[in-house]
C-alpha cells in the first residue's frame, strides 16, 4: 500500500522523500518553539519554588510540601530537551550560536555578502 501511495505521488510530479523530508523538518521546528514557550512559562515557576526549598530555615514538612509542587509541574520541557536549531533551515548540527546558523547557511550568506561585517576570505 505504501509503494503504491509513493508511486502515485511520483506519477503526479512531486517527489515523496523531498516532500516528507520537509514537513518533517518544519514539524521538529515547531515542535522545538513548542518546547521553548513551555519552558520559559515554567521557568519562573521553578526558579521561585527552588529558592524555597534552598531555605533551611523552613521545617521539614513545608519543604517537603513545597517538593511536591515542584513535581508536579511539567518536566516535559527540561533545559536539556531545548536544541540550538539554524533559524534559516532548521538544522541542528554545527549550528553557531553567535548566529544562530547552521556552518552551511552561514557561509552561503557570508559568500553573498548578506552578512554586516562578515566576508569569507580566500588566498
């Protein structure tokens, strides 16, 4: 079913790999921006709880409370689960974090001049 569903797609003109290479990419993409606007809605949440439970002055049982909460809050957006991705093609690799570029995207512009102060050099 699959092979056919390919095949057809390839008879009307479009190629099938191309084609899920790039709504795959745009979904991992959108799904990263997901997971950023998760991440800093919780982050103050987390930052203040943490600060609580530093204090030594609280009894036991307060911090303890206080442990809860903090897990009960949404641990699907941790700091590690965030990608630095290139904001032009949505590449992980060998992304710049001075840019936000993948090496690729970067030395395209710079060869374009496309980049303020920034030229690749030859000799």
């Amino acid at each position: 079913m699959v092979e056919h569903q390919a095949f057809n797609l390839w008879v009307l003109g479009s190629n099938p790999n191309a084609f899920n290479k790039k709504s795959r990419m745009t979904n991992l993409i959108e799904r990263d921006k997901n997971k950023r606007r998760i991440y800093l809605k919780t982050l103050k949440q987390k930052v203040e709880i943490k600060k609580l439970l530093n204090d030594r002055d609280l009894s036991i049982d307060l911090r303890y409370k206080i442990q809860m909460e903090l897990n009960r809050l949404n641990k699907f957006p941790s700091q590690i689960s965030l990608k630095n991705r290139c904001i032009e093609t949505g590449r992980t690799h060998s992304v710049l974090k001075s840019f936000k570029l993948s090496r690729i995207k970067l030395r395209e512009l710079a060869s374009k001049g496309n980049l303020n102060g920034l030229s690749k050099s030859s000799w």
